[in-house]
C-alpha cells in the first residue's frame, strides 16, 4: 500500500480521490463500504460520496488487512471488532517504515548520480 499522506486537511474527499490513494476501483470502495458498517460517506443530494478522514483512516486499515496481509474480508471484520488497536499500531508503523524506505531510495538514487558524475569527470 502508499504511504497515504494527506498533503492538505480536506474535510471531504471524493470517491475518485479515496480509490487513487489506494489505487483500487471505486466500485470496491463501494463495495467494502456495504460490508463494514464502520464506513458511512456522507451524501450529498445527487447521492456523491464525501468521504471523511475517519472514513480513509478506516479504508487503509481495511486495504491493509484485505490487500496486504492477504486477509478474507470476514477475517479483516473479526480482526478490526476483536483486535482493532493493535492493528491500527501495526499499520502506523508499516506505513512508516516504507515511507522511509521511500525516502532511502531517493537518496540511493541521488548519490548514485553523484557517484556516476564524479567517475565521469575522474576520467
């Protein structure tokens, strides 16, 4: 999963927004919304979905037991009822770690290119 940043403190974030942070269709947002009760948008008149902080931080735990621990939905429901703040540490610090390995990354890639410049001109 992305390290799922929220660059700006939106009150409302639209179906669209929601699936590209998770890269997955809107119609599985939709769908795991009928099935975890714990994710309710509101609507506006014409029936748009606005989902909330509270219901992206509840989709990422979701995506995180669905999608990277490989988890049924009805083992992600029973794991969120019966254990839900160890899972919510877990996937804090999941989505850490890889945003500092991100960060690791770039740097690798900056001082390879730093390196490969300084050979270039030492020959």
């Amino acid at each position: 999963m992305p390290a799922i940043r929220f660059k700006q403190e939106k009150l409302f974030y639209s179906i669209k927004e929601v699936a590209d942070m998770f890269g997955v269709n809107q119609s599985l947002l939709r769908y795991w919304e009928k099935e975890f009760p714990s994710i309710r948008p509101a609507k506006t008149e014409k029936g748009t979905r606005q989902y909330r902080k509270e219901d992206v931080d509840e989709i990422r735990l979701i995506h995180y037991l669905v999608k990277e621990k490989g988890m049924t939905l009805p083992g992600a429901k029973q794991k969120l009822k019966e254990n839900r703040e160890p899972v919510v540490r877990t996937e804090e610090i999941v989505d850490r770690l890889k945003g500092i390995r991100a960060e690791l990354l770039e740097l690798k890639t900056a001082f390879d290119a730093l390196d490969e410049g300084a050979q270039t001109v030492n020959n």
